[in-house]
C-alpha cells in the first residue's frame, strides 16, 4: 500500500487501478448520458441525397441564364417522396426543404423570389441565382463508412442526434454502476430527528448523491453505518454484495474510533492507497474489494465532495471507459495563500472576462468543514503543494463541481 | 405576433413571456437537479458546537505554557457523545474528530505528536500547540438564521449538502416540467425501418430529449406527426394535453407543406413570434397555448439543437424561476468569416490555455443540415450581425451544449 502521495501520484494509482467494466448493448432511447463504447461510422451518405435547403422551385439553370424568367409548374417534390423527373429544360418543379432534387434540376430558387401566374410561376427580374444553389449534396458532408463518433464520448443532444440519424438502434456503451455511498460517524443524525447540541445532520450522503447524479450515474443507494466494527463491517458487506463501487465518508483519519481502513483489510479488500499530501482530504484511502473500487473519503463535507470530483469521479469515468477531460485552467482575481506543504483545493466561483479570460474568484473557507462558503462556488481549483503565494493573475488548474 | 426580430430581442419575447411554474414542497431525496424555490437559513449556528477537527487529546493550554508535557487520560470524547468537563487544568481527554469539546478544555493536541505513557500521555518535547488549536469554534462559519442559499439555484451536490445539513426535509422547489417533443417531416424514418434513397432518419426527438436530460429536464415525452394539417392538428392536440411544454422541429418555413405556425394559431396558439435573424435557425416560431409555451423549431438538427440551447432550455429554466446563468466569452484560435447581416451561430470546441484563457476553435459546418460536424465541439459562439469578419483572438459569447 502506498501513502502519503501526491495529488498527481494519488490519481494516477487510482485510475490505472480501477477495472474497465464490460460494455453492453442498450437501446438507443435509454442510452442517453451513458458512455459511448463502439465508434459509430456513417450508415450512409451524409446527406444521403441531393436534398433542398429551402422551398421554392427547382429548375435547370440554363434556362434561366438563356433569359427565362417564366415557368410551367410541371410536378410537386414534397419531402419523403422518391424524386420525380423534369421533362426537360423549361420546366420548374414545386419543391420543400428537405425533399430529394427532382433528376434533371440542378438549382433551387425560393418561394420569397417568386410570383404565381396564370397556371406558372415567375421570377423576379431582379435575381441572380447562382448555378446549384440551396441543394445540399449527397456526400458532401461525409461518406457513408467515415468516422462520426468515437468511443469513450458521454452520449447527449449531438451524439444522440448522429446515433439516431445513421440507425444505430442498440449502442454498446458502459454499464450505469451502482453505486453505494455509506457514511458513518455517530455525531450524525438524519433529517427525521432533532440534532442534539453535539450533534451534526447527516449530508453527506444526498450531497455525494445529488453530484454523482449531475455527473450521470444514477443507481446510487445511499446509507449510515455506526462508528463499531462490527456494525461497520456488517453495513459493508451489504454494501458490497449490491454495488459494482462503494464510497465511505468518514471513520479513515488516525483516531482511535476510525475504524473503516482495518474494516476493510480485514474484509479482504486490498488497501492500495491511504492519505495524499493535500488539503483538504489528506486521509484518503483507496483499495479494490475483489474487482470494485473502495473509496474511503474523509468525513467533513467540504473534504467529501472535493475528493469525490477529484478522485472517485474521474475513476468512475475512466471504468465506464470515457475519454478523461481536458484539463482546464483559471485566472485568480485576488491573492492567495497557503502555507502547509500540501496541494490545496480552494473552492472558486467562476466567470469570464469580455476578454475571453477564465476568472477563478477564491472563496475561503474557515476550516474544511465550512461548506456553507460553499454555496456559491462553482467548482475549486488546484494549488502545487511547492508554493504557498500565489498572486492575483496566476493561474490553476481547475475543476468544476458539474463539469 | 413580432417577425424579424434580432436574437437580442427574440430572446427577451420569449423570457418576458414565458409563465412562472408554482413551487411545490418536495421529499429532499428525490430534488436532486430541481430548482430551489426558497432560500434556506443555518437551522443552527454553524459548526453548532465547539467541535474538534484532529483525533487527540483536549487540554488545557495554560497546562501545557506553564510545562506540563505529560498528562493523565481523564475521559474520552467521542463524535455524537455529549461533551463531558475536564475536573481541572492538568488533565487530558482523549478526544475525536467531529466530537464537542469537553467544558473546561480549550485546545487540542493530535495524535501524532503524543506518546501513550503508563497510564496518561506525553507530548512530543519539540511540539509547540497554539491556544485553541484544532477548535471550530461554534458559530465561526455562520450564525443560526444566516442566508445560506438563495433560491434559483439549481439542487447540486454542495445545494444538497447545505439542504440535508440544515434539516430542510421538504424543499419548495420547481416542477419538473413535461415536455412533449413533436418532430414533423415526411421524410423521416425511424430507427425500426431502412431509409429508401430519399428519406432520412428521425433524429431530432431523441437528440432534444437527451439534451434536455443534461440539463435536469427527466420528463420528455418524443413523437413524430406527419405533413398533414389534420393529422398534424391531432398530434398536437394530444401533446397539449400532457405536457407543460411543446417543442416542434420543422414545418415552421414558408413553404407549401410547411403546417405548424397555421394549425397551432387555429388551434388557439398565441402567435408570439416568428422569424429571428439569425443562422441557422432563422425560421424559430414561438407562441404561447393558454399558459403552456410552445417552440416551433427549424426541422433540420444543427437548427433545432442550437434554438433549443439557446432558446428553449434558458426559457424552461426562467419558467422554473431559475436564476439566470451569466454570460461565457471566449477567444476564437482562427479567423472566421460571415457576410450574410444575421447573427450567426458557430459551433466551436471549448480548451483553456495555461494562461487561464478560454479558447473557441471553429468548426464550421458546411450547411445547417451538417451535424456530423457537431460531434467534436462543446457548443457554439454566438457571432453579432453587424460583423463579418472575425480574426483570431476576437472574443465572442458562447454557449455550452451542456452548461
């Protein structure tokens, strides 16, 4: 087991820890939100015909460059209709967005350049249509065969639409884990009773929950085991047998009732990493029971939700097989400091300059069970443990708590 | 009815007409993702005691500057026990993290700079406690009756944990709408049939649907109506009478098969507007059914999930009272240029440099129907009309797909 990491150490343990869970076929329509596992090429071309992007009439263009301006309506191309035939040049055919080009028309006018006549239509004089004008044409934004969408994509609006277009009616994507959140500590009370003076509401459960749910996992169960050994071990085993992961909170740190590190060893989960060199969150503790992922998160709210965007996210992400984010990075709006030799997670809220700058506005919290300074933050940022000023203007990567 | 409006105008319509949903109290484990409609205040004073943040012991600091290092073990405090009363200066009590002080004791020493002696325990020689360290002192985060959250905002992980911790087990929230998607075109096939020559894939219902999934709206219902006034008319009425919402894609153009603005004023629709200058989406109709919206999109995919992004979603989320999110600008990495006078939506990918700036890659589609060309990009600027030409480094707002 390795400990006392560094953020960087820490995350790379974990994600080259956590398993790759199979994939499965879905129906398309439940698939939203699920992570993408097959590459999905175009069924066909792209678009499949030549398709008109406006209504109006289609005509051959040398009609009118030879000075036509009047024509007989000879058919209608409506939308989802084979594509009919001009008898020649000369002729117009009503047509609608979308509708596949009649064979012999090569240009498009629209309907706000035209007039009806006496049993035709007729153009204004004053237009110029260019040759092949408003038809999209077939192939020309792909061939059927190329590469649309690659694997490990989070499906939503634009994926859905392309898996939708090109008939992929069962998607193989990555399996929505369950997820088992047990809390523990006896100072913690749920919202049906009345906290006594020394003792706290239980939050950290529908917290974890409510992010897990913004992040697309949605089979978390979430509970409360007592600070007893036994009591714990019985809770986690339960746990275990219904779950693919599992994610305590508290009872990690060095006290003599934090009892969830030899819990698990003893259960046979096999520990792989106990406290990282950061702030806060130092005593994480990280192991694989069998081929599920254990995370013990430290019990203080603050600690719980940082290391959870931090670490058990992004593993999750990495067993659905998704392509990990690209890091991002802000600009602090006023100095900051912080002196211990650890990597600081200091809660942000974020904006952007009319200047295209990412601002990152720091909202200290007194201790790191302050998260009422959490409200209004929108994620936090990540400061190296080798520094302890960092000046307004410097810059950090950050996360954000939704994205 | 407005036509022609610029986006600027078009989008202030749409929120000044849009109804505000009545709250509803809501069980706080199933409001993950809704809009709070209530502020909420510290149940009470935050932490509520005088709480230990290490695992250690509680002394009494005069003991330790008047050079006692060794101290008899009196008690022991655990988290959610009540706080017990050192006898007197010179005693310790072993205590945890999250537990109440004991009365009499005003700092704590943590574990690891002590030594178990025969019968009590010593402190490291060299280790200098401050008074009152590792103390969250009652109150320090906030007062009992302090602001916490306001409502509008939309029920994260740090929203809930505020919630939970605060005993707050039925929350005024919005509803969660429902929304009936209706796509029409003629053309369209569904994913159970081969596409003939000239027809292609609905794509639209399921890629809205999951879009509005991202963005916390579980309640969609899709369905396709055909090109006839009628049948048209017949569908709509039915998704009328389930939904909150409407949302059409196509048929809203001026042409001869083009039914959705004629069959919704007959049916009673409030035309509102029609018409914005913009691309795409340049046809967007939008009126009101009773107290019900009701969007009529351009039918083709790059149209409809641009207008439902930046129209749609911002208008169900006022209609949930839903503070508005700030504007996001971003600096394009290449040169793009635009002569038509329309506001023109580009879809772009999203990057931040090292420096904090955020970065609008341009990838520009070959037509409104191109939406292969969405699958790399994160959302879209939003270029204004009275420009055409845009050089690398110009900054521009954007929108995310997902945010």
């Amino acid at each position: 087991m390795q400990t006392e990491l560094s953020v960087a150490q820490a995350e790379r343990l974990i994600l080259q820890t956590v398993p790759i869970w199979p994939a499965e076929p879905l129906a398309l329509d439940a698939a939203a939100g699920r992570v993408l596992r097959q590459n999905v090429l175009a069924e066909r071309d792209l678009p499949p015909y030549d398709r008109a992007t406006m209504d109006g009439i289609a005509i051959v263009w040398r009609s009118w460059s030879s000075g036509q301006r009047e024509f007989p309506l000879e058919g209608v191309q409506s939308a989802g209709q084979a594509p009919g035939a001009l008898s020649g040049a000369g002729v117009a055919w009503r047509i609608a967005t979308g509708a596949a080009i009649p064979e012999g028309a090569d240009t498009v006018v629209p309907v706000e350049r035209l007039v009806e006549t006496n049993g035709g239509i007729r153009m204004d004089d004053a237009y110029r249509p260019k040759r092949g004008q408003f038809i999209h044409r077939q192939a020309s934004d792909r061939r059927a065969g190329a590469l649309l969408l690659k694997e490990g994509q989070r499906i939503g609006g634009v994926e859905m639409a392309l898996l939708s277009a090109n008939g992929v009616a069962r998607p193989r994507v990555a399996p929505d884990p369950r997820i088992a959140l047990v809390s523990t500590g006896d100072e913690l009370v749920g919202l049906d009773s009345r906290p006594e003076g020394w003792q706290v509401r239980s939050s950290n459960g529908p917290a974890m929950s409510a992010l897990l749910k913004r992040h697309g996992f949605g089979r978390v169960a979430a509970m409360h085991a007592p600070d007893d050994p036994e009591a714990l071990a019985e809770r986690i085993r339960e746990a275990l047998s219904e779950s693919d992961a599992m994610v305590l909170s508290g009872g990690v740190s060095k006290g003599a009732r934090d009892f969830v590190p030899g819990v698990l060893t003893e259960m046979g989960t096999r520990p792989a990493l106990h406290r990282v060199r950061q702030r806060p969150g130092f005593p994480l503790w990280f192991g694989m029971h069998g081929e599920k992922p254990v995370f013990g998160l430290p019990g203080n709210p603050v600690s719980s939700l940082v290391c959870l965007r931090r670490y058990v996210i992004p593993a999750l992400g990495k067993a659905q097989g998704a392509r990990p984010a690209t890091a991002a990075y802000a600009t602090f709006t006023k100095a900051v400091t912080f002196k211990p030799a650890l990597t600081w997670f200091l809660p942000v809220r974020l904006s952007t300059s009319n200047e295209g700058q990412l601002l990152a506005q720091p909202r200290q919290t007194n201790t790191s069970g302050d998260f009422a300074s959490l409200a209004q933050t929108d994620g936090f940022a990540q400061l190296p443990a080798n520094r302890s000023h960092f000046p307004a203007g410097a810059t950090a990567r950050i996360f954000r708590w939704n994205g």
